[in-house]
C-alpha cells in the first residue's frame, strides 16, 4: 500500500502532467491558429489585387468621374446656347413683328 508521501507526490506529478499537457495543448492550438492565419493572409494576397493595381483602378474610377463631369459641363454650356438662342429668336421674332 503507497505511503502518503508517495501518493502526495504522484498527485503533483499527475497535475503537474496536466498542466504540462495542457500548455502544450494551448501551444499547439496556437500554432495551429498561427499557421491557419498564415494560410489565410497568402490565400488574401495571392487572390486580390495589389497595391498597384488598386490605385490603378481607383485612378480610373476618378478618371470616369471626372470625363463624366466635363460631359454634364458640355450638356449644360449646349443647353445654356440652345436657350440663349432661342431668347434671341423670339426677341427678333417680336421686334420684327413691330
């Protein structure tokens, strides 16, 4: 039959077993999460643009923008002209009536 002593120290031999166990556990599940988010961040930088090709395309987004501006600006200047002329018109169109 074990002494006290013997079984006092397989009792802190069997928790400190645990505890060894137990932060091995935590060291492979963080490894395991270091190399799952490893995986993740290649997957993210192998499949989307880089930086480059980012501002490229932003720049050709600000590009469209502004070409679609000038276009409104054009409308506009032609809309302005259509109806000074026709201000025109009708101002001749009375004065030649009187």
């Amino acid at each position: 039959m074990p002494t006290h002593a013997s079984l006092r120290r397989s009792s802190s031999f069997a928790r400190l077993s645990r505890v060894c166990v137990g932060s091995l556990r935590g060291v492979v599940e963080w490894k395991v999460f270091a190399l799952q988010l490893d995986a993740t961040i290649r997957g993210m930088l192998h499949h989307h643009p880089t930086l480059e090709e980012l501002l490229e395309s932003e720049n050709d987004e600000f590009q469209g923008v502004a070409d679609r501006k000038e276009d409104i600006g054009r409308d506009e200047s032609i809309v302005e002209r259509e109806a000074y002329a026709a201000k025109a018109r009708a101002h001749r169109t009375r004065s030649d009536e009187l």
